[in-house]
C-alpha cells in the first residue's frame, strides 16, 4: 500500500515506521481502521495477525519447535540463523515430517479425485486449526504455515488472549497485532495444490534459498470446517526459514519503496479494554474455537 502514517500525535512509533504504539484502546483502534482504510482505497487485500507477545519473531510453529529442538532454544544468533545450511536442515525437516512420516490418508486423495479437494492442503489446515487433534505427531510441533485471517478483530483476539486455548486468559505482556497488505508483494497466492509445492521444496533453488519468498494459500474449494469458518483464515507459508516473514518483507519494502506491512502493539495495561471491545462484538472463545 502506498506509505501511511499514524493517524494520531499521540501514537509513537519506530524510527522506520513499522511499529506503532497507540497511547490508548481507543486510539489503538483508530489506528487500526485508519490502516484498513488506506489499504480499502487502493482495493488491496489486506490481512491481520495477532500474537500475545509483541516480542515474538514472525515465524511458523514448526520453525520456533525446530530451532528449540535442535539448539535448546527458540531464538538463535543470525550467524547461524541467516546461514544457508540452517535453512537446508529447517527444509530437511519438514520435508520428513511431511511425506516420510506424515501424509494424507488414502481417503483424501479420493476426495481430491470427486471434489477437487487439496489433500495437503487440507492436512496442514486441520493441523493448524486442531492442533490438539495431532499430538501423536510429535516429530516436530506444527507446519511451515502461518494463520492470517481477512477480520481485524479475529486478528486483535489473538493479539489479546494467552495460550493455544485462551480460556479467556489475558495476556500479561504486551500483544501485536500485525497488518499485512497482502496486494503489496505481487502475485504470491499459490494457484498450485501444495503436493506440487513440496515436491519443488526438494530441489536444488529451493534447498539453496533461491525462490523462497512466502506464499499465500487460500484455495476456492476447501473442506467445511466451523473453526475456519469462523476465524477466516488465510495461510502464509513461510518459505525461507532463515529469515522471519517481517525481515523478508522489510527488505522488499527497501526494494520497492512501499509499505507491506505495520505492527501494531498493545501494551499490558490495555489489553482489558481490548477483552471488552472484543466480547462487544461477539469475538469470544466460544466463537474463535467451536467445537
């Protein structure tokens, strides 16, 4: 989207002009809806992400599981990080998780037959939306996708409560809530059915950090799911596993001179407000995680 700036005197902001800090939960949200505006003019799709903790890198479950797994924790120093062969092993891994140890059943493909359905699609989705479902998968926790959703609010619920399951608990740090235009980085909706995607994972430009830009997923035929339904999700596979989705995309905004995405922080003492605006709207447990 073209540059936007704080729409309010009151809210700080980063030197680069990605993170903002509204003074307040009524600010907080005006400075959301003032985004959203801006990307609504220029007709782009613009997409939310929350996370409880502001400090939180943007990265996929499997890449924070892998890293705490193989080096005991979960952020490590970038000369190993931004290394191509930490890339590899992060590739190595996923690769047998999904297709050596874990594949879609011999019913899915049937269904791909009859529906259309992406079996592979559908078995990261499930993993994604039921994690609770697969704990016997306990290779590595999680998939290389990133839940985003189209609602500003969904996104300010993750923002807002702690937890896989919140119970309603809010949390004690301060949250983010991440705006994405997704229009601002080309054509990255991936028309290909994810087998073919994971094929070409196992090549040589793909192993060697070439063509490994994120990719969105949001196929038109899907499996009913309430969870999903519910939450409006759409999936950013992280591709390059040597950089979080915010240093892939602050390097692209460098190139092409436009804003790609602003991280809005919800400090601590807000987050009670938040909670309250949030149930004002039917945004609740009970909404986010059907049963």
């Amino acid at each position: 989207m073209k540059k936007v700036d704080p729409k309010l005197k009151s809210t700080v902001c980063s030197p680069d002009l990605r993170e903002w800090i509204p003074s307040s939960a009524e600010n907080f949200l005006r400075e959301r809806d003032h985004i959203v505006k801006v990307g609504q003019e220029e007709d782009h799709l613009v997409l939310f992400r929350g996370q409880s903790n502001s400090e939180w890198f943007l990265d996929s479950t499997f890449v924070r599981d892998s890293t705490l797994k193989l080096f005991g924790y979960p952020v490590i120093p970038d000369s190993i990080r931004q290394q191509v062969s930490f890339h590899r092993l992060i590739a190595s891994l996923l690769l047998m998780k999904f297709g050596t140890i874990w594949k879609p059943s011999k019913e899915a493909f049937e269904k791909e037959k009859s529906d259309w359905i992406d079996p592979w699609f559908e078995l990261l989705k499930n993993a994604q939306q039921y994690p609770e479902r697969y704990e016997a998968v306990k290779f590595v926790k999680g998939t290389f996708f990133m839940d985003w959703t189209v609602s500003p609010d969904i996104g300010l619920y993750f923002a807002v409560y702690d937890g896989p399951r919140r119970s309603n608990r809010i949390g004690q740090t301060d949250g983010a809530l991440w705006i994405y235009d997704g229009s601002s980085t080309g054509s990255i909706l991936q028309e290909d059915k994810l087998g073919k995607i994971l094929g070409l994972m196992t090549g040589v430009d793909f192993l060697n950090g070439d063509k490994t830009f994120p990719l969105m997923f949001h196929p038109r035929q899907q499996t009913k799911q309430l969870r999903a339904s519910n939450q409006k999700p759409v999936y950013i596979a992280q591709m390059d596993f040597r950089y979080d989705l915010a240093d892939v995309w602050a390097s692209y905004e460098l190139q092409e001179k436009q804003r790609v995405f602003v991280k809005l922080r919800i400090l601590e003492h807000l987050k009670a407000e938040m909670a309250d605006y949030l149930e004002s709207q039917c945004i609740t447990e009970e909404h986010v995680y059907p049963h």
